[in-house]
C-alpha cells in the first residue's frame, strides 16, 4: 500500500462527506422543485451540484484504489442535518453555505494530515479539492448575500432565478 492508513482513513471520512453533500443538494434540488416548481434555475443548480458532489466522491475512491488501499463504502450518514424543508431560499443557501465551511475546514485537516505523514502524492491530489471548495464558497456565498439583498420579493427572486441559470464556474 502506498498510502498510510491514517491516510487512507481521512480519505475514506472524505469521501463519506461528498456523499452526504450529494444527498444533502439532491434533497435540497427537490424541496426547491416542489415549493418553487417555477425556479428552474436555482432547481437545476442544486441537481448539478449533488451531480457534482457524487463526482468528487468517485475521484477519491478512485484515488485511494490507486495508491493501494481499499475504498470499501461506509455509509455514515449522521453528519448533516437531514432536513427536508426549508422556510425559505435564505435558509436553504445558508445551511448550504455552512455546509460548504465544514466540507472546506474538513479539506483543509486532510491537507495538514498529508503533510504531517510526509504524503506529497496525496498532498498534491487534494489540492484540486482546496481549488475546488474556494470556487464553491465564493459561489455559495454570493447566491446567499443576493439573496440576503432581494429577501421574499418574488419577481426579484424569479430575476435570481434567470441570472443563476446563467451562473458558470471559471
Ligand atoms: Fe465536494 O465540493 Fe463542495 O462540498
């Protein structure tokens, strides 16, 4: 095994995370679909992002295969709060925004971990997460502040709506 299996056990925690957050944006995309079935912007963006999600969790099972461990799949689910409704959008954009805080500070351990058992391979692997959770907050967060800004106001919403349709990652 070329990884150690401290390693290997925060990469595996990790890809846990990744699969909670998939769920957490799927449920998040069916709430948004049932009370606002007209905001396909804001809907499609939470299907893409548990899509997305999922896609980060592959790349670590991937990874840990790669380098000799063993990705054996452990559902944990207790970590997130499992809500199914939400009062409002501003309430949803912000438990989402505070999950991707976590997701970043649990990253950011994973990297101090790499670098305290000398991992250099698994040091510069994780940096495409690092990129990946500063391009998630910063979207996160400015979906949230104009959200903050428009507040109930429906045809402000519908215009968030519309702009989040056209929201494209660099
Ligand atoms: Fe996996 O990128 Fe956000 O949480």
């Amino acid at each position: 095994m070329f990884i150690s299996n401290k390693i290997q056990k925060g990469l595996k925690n990790q890809l846990n995370r990744e699969l909670e957050s998939s769920q957490l944006y799927l449920s998040m995309a069916s709430w948004v679909e049932h009370e606002y079935g007209g905001f396909e912007g804001i809907c499609n963006f939470l299907y893409d992002h548990s899509d997305e999600e999922r896609r980060h969790m592959l790349k670590l099972i991937r990874y840990i295969n790669k380098r000799g461990g063993y990705a054996d799949i452990f559902f944990d689910n207790n970590h997130i709060n499992n809500k199914t409704t939400y009062g409002s959008l501003k309430e949803l954009f912000q438990k989402l925004f505070e999950h991707e805080k976590k997701i970043s500070s649990e990253i950011n351990l994973l990297v101090e971990l790499s670098l305290k058992e000398k991992d250099y391979f698994t040091y510069n692997f994780l940096q495409w997460f690092v990129e990946e959770q500063i391009e998630e907050e910063t979207l996160s967060k400015t979906i949230l502040d104009k959200i903050q800004l428009i507040g109930e106001n429906k045809g402000c919403l519908y215009l968030l709506d519309r702009d989040i349709k056209n929201f494209q990652k660099k």
